[in-house]
C-alpha cells in the first residue's frame, strides 16, 4: 500500500496551487462574490499554534465558499508598524524595518506551510510606502474635514515603552504591551475626533444582526452614553463657574462639595497663592497612583480643600471646593457634584474628610438618618429635603428636575459619552509620519496629497530617550513650507498603528494602486466584508476605530457602505499547561514542529477538532496523536478502496441489499450534517466528527461485506463525496486523493458535494417490542407498515408468543417508526 508521507505530498500540492495561480481572484466575476478575511497579525517573531486557529477557521470558510461557487475573496498582511519593533531596535542593535521583514519572511514562510488558500498577489505590509502613503491621506481627509486636530492633553505615558497610549492601551493602570504602570504627562497631541460619531457608532451596532452580542455590549459599555443633566455651580467671589454633568439631578439637593479632577484646568485657576505649594505636593503624589484603580470604589479616597466655596444653585447653600484623587479628567467635565448620602466614593470621601451627609432620597419602608448610615443609599425610593419636589418617587424625579432646571435657567438635558476622542499621536519612530508641517508665517499646514507620502528616513538613531528619533532627524525636520516656500518643520509624531489597521480590509481590494488608496468601484464590489475572523481582544480597539473610519469615508463619498464586516466571529484561544501561550511561560507549541512531525493536515484537523472553534481549548499531544491515527487509518482505507473503484464511475448505481442502502444513506446523512454543520456557525468540530463517522461505516462495510460482493460504483460514489467534503479540512490529503482517483482536475476547483434527498428516506425500521414494561424482541419492518399489519407480524414472533402465553392482551401501543408497548 502506498505509504503516507505528509511532507512530501502537502509540498507538491502547495507548488502546484502556487504555479496554477488556483487562489488568485478576479477583480470582477459572474459568480456572486464573498469577503472571507481574518485580522492580520502582527509581525513580532513565529507564530504558535493559537495565531494558527483563527488562519485555519478562515481557510476552511474560503474553501467552502469557493467549493459553493462564489467568488472568493481572501487576502493576507501584515500590522507592521509599530512599538516591539522599535523596542528591538533599542535592545538589539538591529533597525525596526530589517527586524519587521525579517518576521514577516518568518510569518509567511509558516503560513504556506499550512496550505492556507490566500491570493498572495494581494499581500500588504503596512510598513511599505505604497501603503503608509494612503494612511496619511485617510489623516488629510480627516484634517480638512476638521476630524483631526491637536491639542494640550493629559495622556497616558509608558515610562518603559516611552511614548504615550491611548485609553484603550492601558489595562488596569498599566502598559497593555509591557505591564509598566502608566503616569500622565501633559503634552500637545494629534486627535481624531471620533466622538461626533458616538451616536451613530452606538445606534449602528443594531444593524450588525452577525456579529456576537458580548462583542456588540463591550462597544456600546466603552461607548457608554448617559442621559442626564448639565448644571453650572457658581463659585463664590469670581465669575468662574463650575459646569458638572449629573445622571441623578434627582439628589441636586443633596449636593455637599464639589470635587475636581486633579488634570482640571480649573485646580489651578481657584486656588489661592499660598495654597500652591501644598496643592502641588498633593498632585505629585497622586500622579504617582493608578489612575484607573484610584476611581475604584474600595480604593483609597484622598483629597485637597482648595479653600474656595462654590454655591449650590439650587439650595444657595455655600460648598466647599475640593480637589480629588478618585475623579478622572476624561469622563464628564471632570467635575462632581458630591452628594455622600447617594454615592458610596463621595461617602467615603465625605467621612474622611467630615463633610455634612445630606439625604434627600430614602427607601419606601423607612427613614434614613445620616448620622447612623455605614454606607450611602444608591437605590430609588421618595424624594426628601428637596424643595418642590419632596415625595416625589425618585424614578420620576428625575425628568422632573430636568425640565424644572431648563425652566429655571439653571441647569439643561444633555447626553454624555464615556468615549472619548481618539488620541494617534505616537513619540516614536516606527510608525507613518503624520503628515503636518509648522510653518512660523501660515502656522499650521497639512502635506499637499500631490506630495505624499512623507517618507520615514532609514538613517535614525536609536536612543531610550522618550523622544522620537526623528525629532533629532534634522534631514527630516527641516522642510519648505507648500504656502509661502519659507522655511518650516515637520510634525516629528507618528501615528498609532491602529490607523494602519483601521482601513487595511479596503486596501486589500487594490493593492497596489498607486494614484489612489483604493478603486471605489472595486472596493464598493467587495465590501462589505462578509466574514471577519478575529481574536475577541480586538472587540473595542481596532474594530471600533474600522467602524469609524468607514463611516467617513462613506461620509466623504468614498464608499456607498458604512459598516465594514457584516459577520464577525471571534475565535477561542489554544492554552497549554493552563495559560495562554507565550515564550516567556515556556508553553508555546510551534505550528512548525508539528508540521514536521504530523503534517499539516493533520494540525489543521487537530485544532478545528479540539473543540467549537469559539471556545478556548486546551492542547493535548494525545489529542494531536488521536488526529493523526483517524488521518493514516483515512489513508489506509483509501487506498485498501482504490483498485476497486479506480476504473469506476457512478452512472447507473444499483444497491443490490438493506446493508448497500444503509451505507449509502449514512453517506447522504453526513454530507447533509457536514454541510449543516458548517452553515450554521462553524461547528467544525462535529463537521470532522462527521467525516470520521463516515470512515467507520465505510470501514464496517468492508470488513463485514466479501471482496467479490463490493459494490463497486457505491464505493466510488463515497470515496469521491468523501474526498470532496475532507477538502478544505486537509485540502492536501483530499488533492492526492483526488488526483490519484484519476482526476486530471484539481480537487480544490470542483464543487463541494450534494446530498439525495431520496437516500436519506429510511425504507425499514427496527422496532423494539416491550411486554408488560420490559423489551424482549426486536423486528425490522417497512417504514410504512400499518399498526394492524406490524401487530399480526409482532404477535407471530416466537419470543413474543413465549411471553404473551394465552394471556389476554389488555393494550397494544404503537409508537411509530419506534416501538411496540404489550400489555397483558
């Protein structure tokens, strides 16, 4: 028998896919297209098993699609700006771009290995001129249509990573990347201006009926609008006052202090000269806390007596003004109204600090007294102390107070958004350069489009400086001004590599196009993208920021969509040893060492197999092992099969007996559940349970049934099904399969199987029959038979007369199609 050697046969196959150009899509075909992507990666070394999931669930989707006639879609690139290949730079001596490309080789290399169907015509690297030169273009169309601008901001700074990150970089206080707890530095920063499309990011989530409800929560929490109040608190002795934004205007009378952010603008305006020392030592030290913890409720609340009052509008009564740690510049307007009685961290600020606890709304049942409360009361009940508005049920309340605030003058409805703008300024080299020059007599200019792309210098050095290399760049700073022609200087930022990712899926449909970013006609064709695969940490980050910059260039007249990915799924990770895979746990299993060893159908088998692909699952040798014995023993019946059938076809099939039915009808069932399997939410896990079911009743059947007694051209017909359905699963194995049958086609070009209808209609039926509560016989018969028929049949049988005995027979029951109840 012909012997199984994956290395061999996986490598011939993937030469000759390369030289028919069998993935190369057309731009334009009859065929109804299909948009088959998942989320690049990027470039920071090899690949491990748990990258190679959400590629192989991607494949199996093109396949499947091309097999169904559509015009497939399914490009491949790489994320490959960015911070760890600068970090390289610094600690090993080598430049960021020889590092990148030297991965992306590495990346490329594995991804081959494994027989992925991509058109590598349409490979990107975000790093290239071709590509960087239309990210720029995207930030000028933003800059003229005043979605980008810059501004003094607090921000988030890496002291490791040296450079600044956005919200969405920081996980509980720290460096996403690196771990390091992050300060806040004030420095001038580049924006987009993403909130004027919260709205619309918020609402259009609804229209994204194939995307998972979690991922769908995760954007509206980060959205996070809230419908509330805005009132001014005039401060006492100035013309200043202090605007808070409030979702309980309902407990306005409850109002004891105001607190600031310590980033506000206005800690400095109010207080006074001889408080500024101290107030000073109070920031230092809180700059040094993390800035996301110290809003918890359980962390530790600290504070600052500015030692100015503001008036409460709506009671007149004077409050004092506090500065506080537990207050976050970038939600509301980086003010509160603290009311103790009614929020447990104004609670404890207030008892630290032995500010009056006012309640203004209790519970139904009692009365509540500040002096005895351990902790505030955040639910509803009945408005208190609270002027007109006393017994109001605090649910009413407040609406009632919004519009009393508006007729008043006092106060007006306003909607807040957590979101806030998106921050792409990056103090680093590696990254596309944003496109902006300072000119000293026409202020600030943005690069003509005729002169892009601003082009990042190779010849940069490399120091842990906290600057970017190119400001010390004076080759690249020093430029003309396009105006007025006098002398100038270029921004020396560079954009967060989440501009890059934002737009790459358009990219994908032209290239290489070089007078524009992409075709609109050609890009209008392919989106949106009708299968997005990804990892769910990109939930908010990157598909946010692709949902945003669609909708302005839909906006803009670029694009007649305005959502990118109409289906999203999102892949479970591959653990080991119980972590998630990384190289300084020692748990990484490399895609490459079990090509070597298994083959590549075999892990692309094993990983789709080890559980439904959105979970998490754990990697088992003994699984892979597992996987690997159904491959040969697949192989080995193949080829036990093979002389039989090789001069066969399927014209004129005849199924002499019950056992040829039986096994042809399993055949139909399978390919019917494969198919099921696959169209209704990538159960590809109980898909490849289905082919190895159909190996076992193939095996059975030849095992049971005489060499001389095969049925042939039945034989044929489950072979080629079944080498059709193995295709996108372990498309080489599948490809010599087919090859070897006689085919001079490839595999990978035909359809993907049918299924009868009629071979799935069952003709008998086994029934058990039960005496008095317990089964003792059994008899196949028609599946149509009749009850009176099936009872003269059952009470004929020779075990059923043993029991019955002359006995009267009180019931005779009949389930149809399963089983037979007697009692006497």
């Amino acid at each position: 028998m012909k012997e199984y050697r994956p290395q061999e046969i996986e490598k011939k196959w993937q030469e000759v896919w390369e030289e028919k150009k069998v993935f190369y899509t057309p731009q334009r075909s009859e065929k109804p297209k299909y948009y088959a992507l998942v989320m690049f990666p990027y470039p920071s070394g090899t690949l491990h098993v748990g990258h190679v999931k959400n590629y192989v669930i991607g494949d199996i989707v093109a396949r499947y699609k091309r097999m169904r006639g559509y015009n497939v879609l399914h490009p491949f690139g790489y994320d490959a700006f960015g911070l760890p290949a600068e970090n390289a730079a610094i600690e090993k001596g080598i430049h960021p771009e020889e590092w990148t490309r030297k991965n992306i080789n590495t990346i490329r290399g594995q991804v081959k290995k494994l027989g992925i169907s991509y058109d590598w015509s349409r490979e990107i690297a975000t790093c290239d001129e071709e590509y960087y030169k239309w990210t720029q273009w995207i930030f000028l169309q933003l800059y003229k249509n005043g979605l980008a601008y810059k501004k003094k901001a607090a921000v988030n700074w890496c002291p490791k990573c040296k450079t600044v990150l956005a919200n969405e970089q920081v996980k509980d206080g720290k460096c996403e990347r690196c771990g390091t707890s992050v300060t806040i530095r004030h420095l001038e920063q580049w924006f987009f201006k993403i909130t004027d499309y919260a709205e619309r990011l918020l609402n259009d989530l609804d229209k994204l009926t194939g995307w998972p409800e979690h991922v769908k929560t995760m954007q509206r929490n980060w959205i996070g609008k809230s419908t509330g109040a805005e009132i001014d608190f005039p401060v006492e002795g100035s013309d200043t006052k202090i605007r808070v934004f409030t979702t309980r205007p309902d407990t306005l009378w409850g109002v004891t202090f105001m607190a600031l952010a310590p980033e506000s603008p206005l800690v400095e305006e109010l207080v006074p000269e001889e408080k500024k020392e101290e107030l000073q030592e109070f920031l230092e030290r809180v700059k040094q806390q993390d800035r996301f913890r110290r809003t918890s409720v359980e962390a530790e609340k600290e504070g600052f007596f500015l030692g100015r009052y503001a008036i409460n509008p709506v009671t007149g009564e004077r409050i004092p003004i506090y500065v506080a740690n537990y207050i976050l510049m970038e939600y509301g307007t980086g003010a509160i109204m603290g009311v103790p009685a009614h929020d447990q961290r104004d609670f404890s600020f207030a008892k630290k600090y032995g500010i009056p606890i006012k309640v203004v709304i209790k519970p139904a049942d009692r009365d509540l007294d500040p002096e005895k409360m351990e902790e505030a009361y955040e639910g509803e009940g009945i408005m208190v102390n609270s002027g007109p508005f006393d017994g109001t049920p605090s649910s009413e309340g407040i609406e009632k107070v919004i519009n009393w605030l508006e007729e008043k003058g006092i106060g007006k409805r306003s909607v807040q958004y957590k979101l806030r703008d998106w921050l792409i300024s990056r103090q680093r080299y590696w990254g596309a350069p944003i496109p902006i020059i300072y000119c000293e007599k026409c202020g600030v200019v943005p690069v003509p489009e005729e002169d892009l792309p601003v082009r990042l210098p190779k010849d940069v050095e490399f120091l842990p400086t906290g600057q970017s290399p190119l400001s010390f760049h004076e080759g690249f700073k020093k430029t003309k001004c396009p105006i007025c022609g006098g002398e100038a200087q270029r921004e020396t930022d560079t954009m967060d590599t989440f501009v890059d990712s934002s737009w790459y899926f358009l990219r994908y449909v032209n290239p290489h196009l070089e007078d524009k970013p992409f075709e609109p006609d050609d890009v209008n064709y392919w989106l949106p993208v009708d299968q997005y695969i990804g990892g769910v940490e990109h939930a908010v980050l990157h598909l946010l920021y692709s949902r945003f910059v669609t909708k302005v260039l839909h906006d803009l007249g670029y694009l007649n969509f305005d959502e990118p990915f109409t289906n999203l799924f999102t892949q479970g990770m591959i653990y080991k040893d119980g972590a998630k895979m990384s190289k300084s746990k020692g748990n990484v299993v490399s895609p490459d060492e079990m090509i070597e060893k298994y083959g590549a159908d075999t892990l692309r088998m094993y990983i789709l197999f080890m559980a439904p692909p959105e979970k998490d699952a754990e990697w088992s040798d003994a699984g892979i092992e597992g996987v690997h014995r159904f491959v040969k023993r697949l192989w080995n019946t193949f080829y036990t099969v093979l002389p039989f059938v090789k001069e066969e076809n399927t014209e004129n099939l005849v199924l002499k007996n019950s056992t040829e039915k039986e096994l042809r009808r399993k055949l139909h069932s399978i390919i019917k559940k494969i198919t099921e399997d696959i169209e209704g939410g990538f159960k590809f896990n109980t898909a490849i349970s289905g082919l190895m079911e159909l190996v076992n009743h193939l095996s059975q059947y030849l095992n049971s049934v005489p060499q001389e007694e095969w049925n042939r051209k039945l034989l044929r017909e489950i072979v080629e099904k079944l080498t059709l359905a193995l295709s996108p699963f372990a498309p080489h194995l599948a490809e010599e399969f087919w090859h070897d049958l006689g085919n001079e086609n490839l595999v990978v070009q035909q359809s993907w199987p049918s299924y009868d209808p009629k071979a799935l209609e069952v003709e008998e039926v086994e029934i058990a029959i039960q005496i008095n509560g317990k089964v003792r016989d059994k008899v196949v018969v028609p599946v149509d038979i009749s009850e009176e028929a099936l009872k003269r049949i059952v009470l004929e049988r020779e075990r059923v007369k043993e029991y019955v005995d002359g006995k009267p027979i009180k019931k005779f029951l009949y389930v149809r199609g399963r089983i037979v109840n007697i009692v006497v």
